[in-house]
C-alpha cells in the first residue's frame, strides 16, 4: 500500500519509517527545504534511539523517500496521514488547528482518487469532521473519507511503541475507510496486536483521556511527595507500595520536578479548553495543570535553600536539561523553569546534557555548556540532576564532591540516597519526597 504521510515532525518522521518497515511504500512530505535535503542525505534531525538505522535501511530498500512537492507525495495514495503540529493557541488553550486545516486543503485539491485521510496530529473532539467539511469544500467531486488514528508513542521508546504498541486506536465512519485503515496495520492485527476501532469523537477523545489521566498520576506522586517531606515519609517506598496494586500500576509514579514534553502539558491544557467550551469543567484536569506550574516553583525554592537562601553569586552545574532521557525535546521542559529561575537571581550555571546543546543553547541563553558532569560540577556551589540519563545513573559522587567548591547536591530524580550523598562527602543533599540534610547535620 501507497501512505503519503504529511509532516517529517517527531510523529510524521517516526510513524513514516515505522509504515515503510511494515512492507508499504511510504513518501513523507514538508514543505522545509532543509528538513527534506536533510533527510534525503539520511540524516535524522531528531534524536530517537534507532530511527536513523531504520531510516536508512527503508530508504535503501525503495520503501521510504522525502519530498517538497506533496502532490506527488499523494499521487497514488491510499492512505493520506497528516501529521503536523498542533501548538497550543495563544490566549486561550486551544490546540491551534491552522496546519492540519492547511494541510486538508492542500490533499483536497492534489487528490485525484479515493483515498482515506488520516488525522495523525493530536486535535480536539469534532476535528474530523471539521476536516472532511474543508476538504469537501475544496472539492465537492473528490471521493474519500477521514479516519483518526492518534499516536501514543514515548519520546525515547517510539519504535519500540509503534512495533508494539499496548494498543492502536483507528476512529472511522464506514467499513470501506476501515479496511483501508486494517490493511496498514495488518502486521500488528497478525501479531495479535490490539486494535481498537471506534467513532471519529472517540478516538479524539482517548487520546486526551490517557494523557490526561498519565498527567494527573505524575501530578498525584508530586503532591503525595510534598507531604511526605512534611512527614518523614519516603515517596519512593510509597510509589512502590502503591504501584503494587493492579488497580493503579507502577508507572508515573515516580516524583521529580514535574511533567513536560510536547505532549501532556498541551493536551491537558486543550482538554481543560475542550470541557470549558462544552460547559463541562474538567476540573481534575485544570487542577493538575496548576499543581504542575507549583511543583516546579516547589523545585526552585529547594534550589535557593541549599545555596542559603539567594543564588545570587553561586555557580551551580545542571545535569540534564531535556524534558526526559533519551531525546533532545525541549519543549515545556522543567529546566525552562529551573534555569532561567537561578539565572534570574544571580547565579552562574553550567549545564550538561547528552542531546539537550542543540535546542538549549537557544532555549537557555546565559549558561555554560560542558562536556561532561565533572568539569560542570569543578567549583560549583550546587550540582542539580534534573533529568535522569543514564550517564548519570551511576556518577562517582566522590570524584564530584572533590571538585566542587561547595559540595552541596539537589537529586530531583530521586537515583541517589542521603547516605549516598553523606558517604561521598556532601555537606548538603535534598530530593523530592524523601529525606535529605542541611550542613552541619
């Protein structure tokens, strides 16, 4: 089968070379001239574990090519996907649908024969047939029909997730849409994959639902480790206490310094817009959106405690400034709080991050880029890990302490102990939700 897939952004990039991998031939299509030579020299301009191998092994095969021209793209087509951004709009909260209405027109007037077009983007409930209204607009005689299949893919773990998948969901109108939509995921139906198929609104609707719902648990583990701060509890033991039972599972439930991304901060925002504009307060929704922005402030205020209460003259090195491990995604990362906060007030900040340079320099005028933790943390004030690479899963904590000229350590990831942090000589350590110590102690 023929996909052309529009947008060669995180989802259009992964979802293309995954589909070119499942045996179709797939055409990706962008109208940045420079993302496209990129690509067609076999360069990924993003970073996510495997995809470039992939890449290259489907372009090599003659199942996967990159265009400018997306007529072409779509010549042939079975399956139409777009997959461009949807940014939250200012002012209001709303997904801001401009490129995936542009997008329809553009297939409405290429388009020559009956193919089924495929809302890839993250977009509100009734999206769909918004765009099957532009399309027919744009023209009346063209055959087709419109089909959501959202992605629930992991920055990190998305050729994993789309291989897979805990599940995909595809919402279409008839059976003619529906088997188009069953033969491009025909590989996964064959490994016993689930596949969900419901209503357009559903569809739009479950995608919002489970980020929503992910969002709150990461939200609830935050609140749940300010208390035990106040108590003497330790979130770690709580979170595995609870994950244990089947009714909640133990993923998201790890504290830190609050949710980012490309993905939950936007949805949850557009959710909350979606409740208001029907005059159904997701109230839940709105909460964990404001809880979010105060753990966050909750972070910056530990960090000026453990530097005496003022950054002002301190240096401190970050360790890590991506909003997760294994992707170089800036987008609502906590570092875009935590950074500029300390900057703000005077300190001088050092940063390393395995695949953050490339967006942070712009994203974080101001700081010092290094190479690695220890020349960061050499005469730092305070070392801060805020994202959890694996490069600094297993630091030599002594080595840091040496070279720092106040050995003091902020661990929002929760990867070491107290005692951890006392034995190699820090005279300061505080996590989230469990215990630390002040100097002197």
């Amino acid at each position: 089968m023929k996909i052309a897939m529009i947008g060669t952004g995180y989802v259009g990039l992964v979802s293309g070379v995954c589909f070119s991998d499942f045996g179709h031939e797939v055409v990706c299509v962008d109208k940045d001239p420079a993302k496209i030579d990129k690509l067609r020299r076999g360069e990924v301009p993003i970073f996510e574990p495997g995809l470039e191998a992939l890449m290259a092994r489907n372009v090599e095969a003659g199942r996967l090519s990159f265009t400018l021209d997306l007529a072409e793209a779509i010549a042939g087509a079975q399956a139409v996907f777009i997959a461009v951004g949807t940014p939250t709009r200012r002012g209001d909260g709303h997904a801001d649908l401009t490129y995936v209405m542009a997008a329809a027109e553009e297939i409405a007037r290429a388009a020559r024969d009956y193919v089924v077009i495929v809302t890839k983007s993250t977009v509100p409930v009734g999206t769909n047939r918004q765009v099957k209204q532009v399309v027919r607009k744009a023209n009346p005689d063209l055959e087709f029909d419109v089909a959501s299949n959202p992605e629930f893919l992991r920055e990190g773990a998305a050729i994993e997730d789309f291989m897979k998948p805990d599940r995909v969901v595809v919402g279409v109108q008839n059976e003619r849409a529906g088997a188009v939509m069953a033969e491009i995921y025909r590989p996964l139906y064959l490994r016993d994959f689930p596949v969900v198929t419901t209503d357009l609104e559903s569809a739009e609707m479950i995608k919002y639902a489970a980020n929503a719902f992910l969002a709150t648990k990461i939200t609830f583990i935050n609140e749940i480790a300010a208390l035990c701060e106040r108590v003497g509890a330790d979130v770690k033991q709580v979170s595995k206490g609870m994950g244990m039972d089947g009714r909640i599972g133990n993923k998201f439930l790890h504290a830190g310094p609050g949710y980012g991304g490309s993905c939950f901060p936007k949805d949850t925002r557009a959710l909350a817009r979606i409740g208001q504009e029907h005059g159904v307060p997701m109230q839940i929704t709105e909460t964990v959106i404001a809880v979010n922005e105060e753990v966050r402030r909750r972070m910056v205020d530990k960090l000026r405690d453990l530097c005496g209460g003022s950054f002002n003259g301190r240096t401190v090195a970050v360790l890590g400034v991506t909003f997760k491990p294994n992707t170089d995604d800036m987008r609502e990362a906590p570092s875009l709080t935590v950074v500029p906060a300390m900057l703000g007030g005077g300190a001088k900040v050092r940063v390393c991050d395995p695949q953050g340079r490339h967006e942070g320099e712009a994203l974080l005028p101001g700081v010092c880029w290094k190479e690695d933790p220890y020349q960061a943390a050499h005469g730092a004030d305070l070392l801060v890990i805020l994202t959890e690479w694996n490069e600094f899963r297993a630091l030599d904590l002594k080595r840091l302490a040496r070279k720092m000229a106040v050995p003091r350590l902020a661990d929002l990831r929760n990867i070491y102990t107290a005692q951890d942090a006392k034995r190699a000589g820090f005279e300061a350590y505080d996590s989230v939700g469990r215990e630390g110590f002040a100097p002197g102690s």
